[in-house]
C-alpha cells in the first residue's frame, strides 16, 4: 500500500510538472502553427502552410509528443479517476479548446458537465474484521467504507452502487438503493 501511495505521488508531481510547464489555456506549438495558417490569405500560401503544419502535428503525435484526445475517451478518464483527487487530471474536466472565448462562435461546444456521481456494478465486496466493506468495482476501482453505518443486506457480485460527492469533499455509496455508507478510494 505505502509504495502505491509512494508511485502515485511521483505520478501526480510528474504530471502536475508537466502541466505547469504549459498552460491549460495555451496550446501547444503545432496546434498553435496549425491555427496561424487561417491568417494568410494568399491560397496557395495557406495550403502550403496547413500541409507543413498538419506535418508537424502528425509528427508531435507519433512520437509522442502531444496526445489527442476525444470527449470518449476524456470521459472514460474521468470515470476510472472519479474518487482521486490528482490535479493534474483537471485537463479531462476542461472544455474542448474550441470552446474558448475567442473560438468563433459556430465552433464553440459546451463543457462536459461535472462528474459528481457514477453508477457502476460491484464486481466482488467483502466485510473486513473490523465490519467495514471493501468493493471492487468492475473497472477495478477499490473503494473502503470509512463509517461504520451497517448495510441492512450484503453486498455481493452484480449488487448496484451509486457513488456521489458530498459537499464537503467525501463520497458517500448506496449499495442496491441501500441507506448512504460514507467511503474513499483506496485504488
């Protein structure tokens, strides 16, 4: 458990790093050749330009460089991160860049509206000694109950659980429409 913690704390400084060193409102490079490409008004200019610029885009991608990424796949993300609090992953919270104040309007799309509760299936749950549950859920988060509020019936493999935030930052869990449990992801 202490080395997860450990390996997710290099994860989370690595990551948080990465995204101080460029910020969430300016695009990278490419992107930002790819979009200055609009301004030349000379045809034969502007093709030249968008075909060295998509080039480049093409190339940051293979290497690795920048990564692409869709509202999908963002929100698969953000659901297999729900119950982690890494700030680096806020990038997956964030609008589509189109949907910056200087897009033109016809481009602009509305932000993914915030993930305050999932519905999942519990793949396995078990009582520990100390009578707190412990539930893994299909996409193999792990979530442990913190309260010591009892469940009126187990929960078991298929059982419905519905994780929601609370105001003050915790989560509480209902187990097959069940009375609330409060809990934390523990991976």
């Amino acid at each position: 458990m202490r080395l997860f913690v450990v390996l997710l704390a290099g994860v989370a400084a690595t990551l948080a790093q990465s995204a101080s060193a460029q910020t969430p409102e300016e695009p990278p490079a490419v992107v930002k050749a790819l979009g200055a490409c609009r301004a030349l008004t000379d045809n034969a200019q502007r093709l030249a330009c968008y075909d060295a610029a998509a080039a480049s885009l093409v190339q940051a991608e293979a290497k690795g460089e920048i990564v692409v990424v869709d509202r999908a796949r963002a929100e698969k993300v953000r659901r297999q991160a729900f119950g982690f609090s890494l700030p680096s992953l806020d990038i997956f919270d964030r609008p589509a860049r189109a949907a910056r104040a200087d897009a033109p309007e016809s481009a602009r799309t509305e932000p993914p509206p915030p993930l305050d509760r999932i519905t999942t299936t519990v793949k396995r749950a078990s009582l520990r000694g100390d009578g707190k549950w412990v539930f893994e859920l299909e996409d193999g988060a792990v979530w442990l109950q913190t309260d010591t509020e009892p469940l009126r019936k187990g929960a078991r493999a298929g059982s419905t659980i519905e994780i929601r935030k609370t105001a003050m930052g915790g989560y509480f869990l209902n187990v097959d429409g069940q009375r609330a449990i409060r809990a934390n992801r523990i991976k």
